[in-house]
C-alpha cells in the first residue's frame, strides 16, 4: 500500500481574511462545516480547510498542514514511533468524518495521519486543475534519514533525483510510477525540517499579481522548474508560508 497526501488545511488567526485571500489568488469558494472548520472547494469538492488556530498554540505563526492517508491511525502512531518518528497528539476523532493524529519524521518535519470514516469518499477533482494541491515538498536537516523513514512507512519509491549543485540532490519521491513531490536538504536560514505544499493555478504570473494586490509577499521566484511548470513560494497577509504551482508562465 502506498499513502498519499490526501488533503491540507491552513490555521490562522484571521479565519475571514485568509478566505477572501485564498479566494482571489487560488479561486476557492467555502463551506462551513460546523463548528468554527471552513472547506475549501474547488468548484462544489473540497480540497482543503482553513480554521482559527486553537488556543493552545496561538503563539506559533499561521501554517499549512498535510494530511497523509492512513487506515489505521494507532497502528500507524505506533509504527511512527518505531522508525524512529514521534506522535506529538495521540489520535482522536472527528465524529463521523475521520480519525487522525499529529505525528512527526525523525528529522522534526510535522504532518497528520488521518483515516476516513465516511463509507463513500464522493467526487473527486481533476488532477492538476486551478485550486487543487499539485505537490508536497519537504525541506530535511537529513535527506537520506527522512527517505528511509517515509518509504517504510507509507511505500513511497524514489523518482529521478535533480542535481540542485550547491543544494544538493532533489528527491522526487512516486505513488504508481509518478511523481507526487520531492525531498531536498533544507537551507541553513531554515529553522527546522518541515513540509511545503503546492496549490495549482492557471499562470504564475497573473498568480503573483493576485497574491501581492491581496497583501502577500513574494519569498522566492517566479522560477520554471525541470518539466516545464512554474512555481513561486510565497507568505499570506497573515504569515503563513504557501506555494503555488503552474503550467503556464
């Protein structure tokens, strides 16, 4: 079995301010899932949420989180903790919708587990259309620690690796033969190991144009990537870290 990244949400500190933003540059439409969760959809799917965040971490900055499939979250917490991860939340549930927990890579990088507890996963979105998360890329203090512990756990196969020269190897990691995200050594300003995610948009450059008339900020590119595609990473008005990923300049 190979897991995927099934869905991503943003916590934030202005839930109503990061919609209208991520609305404008990605084109997502919401739906409030009671009590205080919003869904963000591509056309009537969801594909992602943000939420206020909690009290009991109010002082970290805003952030996105990655959701990894899993369809046994205590078996999957255990095995975490045997190749050398750590569960920072034992799982809990969210009452008919899922069960999931927060976990960590041996490396620091922090993501969720969750497992689906509708019978029906419904409508699924066109790969690669305007909205939809198109990459998920981690920055490791220990590239070959964290391949050893994701391919163990969740049955990732390595892709091509890019020679970035002074960077380092990019590892582009696969699920059935095709690339689903890369790995790279993180830069020394990097505080600590973690994930980014790619949002897909029509255009990089009218992408851009949209986040900064939002208030966002540019931390690096627009840059073509091998293959051909476009990317540009980026910080919301409210200082989460974000990036986009396009066809098209």
């Amino acid at each position: 079995m190979q897991n995927p990244f099934v869905w991503h949400d943003l916590m934030t500190p202005d839930v109503e301010a990061a919609k209208t933003f991520y609305a404008d540059v990605v084109g997502w439409n919401y739906t409030n899932q009671p009590p205080s969760y919003h869904v963000a959809n591509v056309g009537k799917i969801g594909v992602g949420g943000i939420m206020e965040t909690p009290p009991e971490i109010k002082d970290m900055s805003p952030f996105w989180a990655g959701y990894i499939l899993s369809f046994d979250v205590d078996a999957a917490c255990n095995q975490v903790k045997s190749l050398g991860g750590a569960v920072h939340r034992e799982p809990w549930d969210v009452p008919g919708i899922l069960r999931m927990a927060v976990v960590a890579d041996p490396t620091g990088a922090a993501f969720n587990i969750m497992q689906p507890m509708l019978a029906d996963p419904g409508e699924r979105t066109t790969e690669g259309s305007a909205g939809t998360f198109g990459w998920n890329e981690l920055h490791t203090s220990d590239l070959d620690m964290a391949w050893d512990f994701y391919a163990g756990m969740f049955g990732w196969t390595k892709g091509p690796g890019h020679d970035m020269g002074p960077y380092g190897i990019y590892q582009l990691f696969q699920i059935d033969g095709k690339d689903i995200g890369g790995m790279m050594k993180k830069a020394d300003a990097e505080r600590m190991s973690g994930w980014s995610y790619y949002t897909m948009v029509d255009g990089i450059d009218a992408a851009v144009a949209r986040l900064l008339k939002g208030g966002g900020k540019i931390a690096m590119g627009p840059m073509e990537v091998p293959g051909g595609q476009w990317t540009v990473n980026a910080i919301d008005p409210q200082g989460a870290h974000f990036s986009l990923l396009s066809a098209t300049k």
